[in-house]
C-alpha cells in the first residue's frame, strides 16, 4: 500500500494532466448513460454545528476487460479552523484507493489535496467545454482555500486570460490572494465590491460558504460563463433566480447536484428552473452531443464534486507516483 501526503500530490499533478484524466474519466463505453456504464456513486454527510464530516464513494465498473475502480473519501469541513491561533485547514481527510480486481487498497492519498485538485480540475474542464475561448477577465468571487487553486486551473486551460478581478467581503484575504498570484503574469485586481467582480468577468467562478445568493444573475454579461463551486449541502446557494433564467444550465452529474445541492434544489423547489433546463453534464459535454450554442450565450455550470471525480483524481495521483517510481 502507497502512502501519497498532500505535498507529492502537488508534485505529482500537473493542473493539465488533472484535466484530461477528468476528461478522459468521462469517455465512457459505447451507450452513454446505460446501466453499467456511469459511475456507482454514494455520499454520507453529517452535521453539527456548522461542522460537517462528508463520505464519499464511487465505484466505476470494469469496461473491455478492465477491472474497473473503487474509491472511497472521508473528509471533515471545520470552516473555523483556518481562523485559529494557529491555524488549520478547514477540509482534512483521506482518500482510500481500492484494485478494482481484488479490492486491496493500493494506495492512501491526502484528502484534502485531492479535494482542491478535483474541485478545481472540475471546474476548469467545465469552462474548456463551455466558456468562449477568447475570454480575458477571470473574476474570482472568494478568497478562502479553493481560490487559488480555481484560478490557476482556469488559467491552465484559457490562456488567453489576462486579467484577474477579486470579489471577497473582506479586503485584507483578497490581498493576500493577489499577491501569491503575482507569478500569473496577468493584470490582478481587488473589486470594491462582489457586483463590480460579476459585472467585470467573462469567466466568473464562485467559491464561498454561503447560504443566500451572492451572484446577481442581472450583472452577468453576454456571453459570460458562471462556474457555481461553493454549494454542497441542501441549504446553500450562491446565484440567485436570474442567473438560471438568463443562462443555459449544465452540472458536471445529474446524480450529485438535482436533490442533493440547495443551489439547484431551491430553485427546483420553487418552480424557477424544471429538470429539463439541465441541459447536461460532463458525460455529454465530453461526448461531444452538448456544448455552447452561441457566442453570446450565457452559460451556468454547476460543480458539484461528486466521488466519481475523487476517484478520476485518485488514479491520476497513483499512476503518475508508479511512473516516477517505475513500478
């Protein structure tokens, strides 16, 4: 059994070489969407207050003589801890990876570092497939642990991104976070204010922990691209109603966000978007059956990290460190 720390995770995974095993997780057998084909997917979440342990588990089935996978996630989300006298990340945990033939663990892998690198790799092969290709503002809405690794992903994957604009509450984080992004090479800028952010950005990624919309679907420009992160449990949201109106909806799983997630359930709940507005998720978008319908086109992706993206993660993770080490 390999025991991988959250430092040669950093090592081992480029934000590229995240994307395309995301990618490449997603190409399932001929029949997308059949029985078999997609992912098992299954959480666990407990709550206390506003502590929260998540376990997450995905089994993906063997395909053309393949063994298939199986992953399972535990992780706790203290949102206090980064505030400590001394402080703590707020998302710690641990990844067990399983052989898909024999069901050995074969690898433990930090589960925090999987965490960022899944939720951020998520989101950035989601603006691949969906945002214009000429965008050049990045509005980054939050500045707490995932934001950096979000806009380096989307960096990654839209080059053509030459100014970042910072949305945060308080200023003095949003500082922080510019300056350990001095090495971008892009213009970086703090927003006086989150609506003065939305209004600015062609690519616009959420990531808070907030319960009542933040976004004003109003501010969004044509042709913007909003990708939602923060949202996991039932009773959070980030966008408001207009941001579903006016945008055409796709989630990286149907199984994972519809009723699990309030940034979608609420809206359901409400009669303000239907099932049917779900245009698709990452299956389709990657099949290439669904994708941006025009230039102006506004377009709202919901990342809902799912274990299925944990375990996509997990086998790039384990594979890199057996090639580097020639096993």
């Amino acid at each position: 059994m390999i025991v991988i720390d959250a430092d040669t995770v950093q090592d081992l995974l480029d934000w590229r070489t995240e994307v395309e095993a995301l990618r490449e997780g997603h190409r399932l057998a001929p029949g997308v969407g059949a029985p078999g084909t997609r992912p098992a997917i299954d959480d666990l979440l407990m709550k206390q207050d506003g502590r929260a342990l998540l376990i997450r588990a995905a089994w993906v089935p063997g395909g053309g003589g393949g063994s298939g996978a199986v992953g399972l996630k535990a992780v706790t989300v203290f949102p206090e801890n980064p505030n400590r006298d001394q402080p703590l990340p707020a998302v710690q945990g641990q990844f067990l990876l399983f052989d898909g033939e024999t069901g050995v663990v074969t690898a433990v892998i930090d589960g925090a570092a999987i965490t960022a690198c899944k939720t951020a790799g998520d989101s950035a092969l989601g603006a691949d497939l969906l945002a214009r290709p000429d965008v050049e503002v990045l509005a980054m809405i939050g500045a707490g642990a995932m934001a950096e690794p979000l806009i380096r992903a989307h960096l990654a994957v839209r080059p053509s991104l030459k100014r970042i604009v910072l949305g945060n509450r308080t200023r003095e984080r949003a500082e922080d976070l510019a300056a350990r992004l001095s090495d971008t090479g892009c213009d970086i800028e703090i927003a006086e204010d989150i609506d003065a952010a939305v209004a600015a950005g062609d690519v616009i990624s959420v990531a808070t922990m907030s319960r009542q919309p933040i976004i004003r679907g109003a501010l969004l420009k044509p042709g913007a691209h909003l990708d939602l992160v923060g949202a996991y449990t039932p009773d959070m949201r980030e966008a408001d109603d207009a941001a579903f109106q006016r945008g055409r909806l796709f989630v990286d799983a149907r199984e994972t966000t519809l009723h699990e997630i309030g940034e979608l359930m609420i809206p359901l709940a409400s009669g303000v978007i239907t099932e049917a507005d779900v245009q698709g998720d990452l299956f389709d978008l990657v099949s290439g059956s669904l994708g941006r319908g025009s230039p102006d086109e506004i377009t709202v992706y919901k990342n809902g990290g799912g274990a299925h993206l944990d375990l996509m993660t997990a086998g790039a993770i384990h594979h890199a460190w057996l090639q580097r080490h020639r096993l």
